[in-house]
C-alpha cells in the first residue's frame, strides 16, 4: 500500500470474471431486485434477504430498501448507463441501519460499480469494483482494513458462485 492509499479512507475490492451468458441477459438479470438475495454475504458481512425497490427493475435513480440477513437495513441509489455497445451498473449505498458494531464503527459507505463487456454472442466479461468507505484514514486502521477487504472478497466469491449457478 503506498502513502497516498493510507492516508485515504477507501479501499477497492476488484474482480474481473467471465460469465458463459450474452452481456444483455447478465445485465438484465442483475438489475432485477428480486435476484439480490443471491449476494448471501459472508462471515461478519450479512447477506441479503429481502428488497423492496422504487421500480419493478431497477433504473438510474431506483432506491432500494434492502433488509440483510442479519436484520439489519440499508437503502442503494441505482445509476445504469448505457453507451455504444457498453453497459455500466453503479450501486451507491447511501444509509445504512444496524450493522454489526465493527461494521458501524469502521465503515462510513460501499459503492459497487459493474462495467459489462462483450466478448462473444455468449461470453460476457465484468469488471466488478467494490469501493468500500471508511470514517478515518486507512492509517489508523490498518488491521481492520485487511480484515474488512477479506470478509467482502469472500462475500463477493459466493456471489458471483450463486449467480452462474442461477444462470445455468
């Protein structure tokens, strides 16, 4: 990590998969709120068990009222955007309610972006960013940073495992 990474409050949990389905049919299906309950979380981080959305399908400007697994509640703000031929989902969390105490304490909010590539008619690359926003510098919480980064890099594997095998 270098100085200019410490001293900010963010870090970025990045994947990049290849999925055996057209980019339109894996984009359509991650839009739909009835499909988030696939993100089941992992160890600290609650996975998601129920939504109740603005829209049927979710658009630039949805807000979705999420319960988690663990009782607690936050609410996401959608962007989607598409441009020649490309497709990028942006998840903005922006409240959160109740999470565990080593979440609330450490973590200020959690962004998610989705940039959709086409590679064949049906193989679709995604690049996948969690950005994960912390109340102090990463400085001052190094242990709890790589702590944190572990529990939602595995969150993130079980999800991306529960959406191929919805898929196929």
């Amino acid at each position: 990590m270098n100085l200019s990474k410490i001293l900010s409050n963010k870090i970025e949990v990045k994947f990049e998969l290849d999925f055996q389905v057209s980019k339109e049919k894996l984009f359509d299906f991650i839009i739909l709120p009835e499909n988030m309950p696939l993100y089941t979380g992992f160890f600290l981080a609650p996975g998601i068990a129920n939504v109740h959305s603005t829209t049927l399908i979710r658009q630039t400007g949805t807000i979705d009222n999420i319960l988690n697994t663990d009782g607690s509640t936050h609410q996401s703000l959608t962007k989607i955007f598409l441009k020649n031929e490309k497709y990028y989902l942006d998840i903005f969390n922006i409240q959160t309610k109740g999470f565990k105490k080593v979440f609330d304490i450490f973590l200020k909010s959690f962004n998610e972006k989705w940039d959709f590539y086409f590679l064949s008619s049906n193989t679709c690359r995604v690049k996948r960013v969690l950005e994960i926003h912390f109340h102090f510098p990463l400085i001052f919480i190094l242990p709890t940073v790589f702590f944190v980064k572990w529990i939602f890099t595995k969150a993130l594997e079980h999800h991306h495992k529960n959406i191929i095998k919805a898929l196929s």
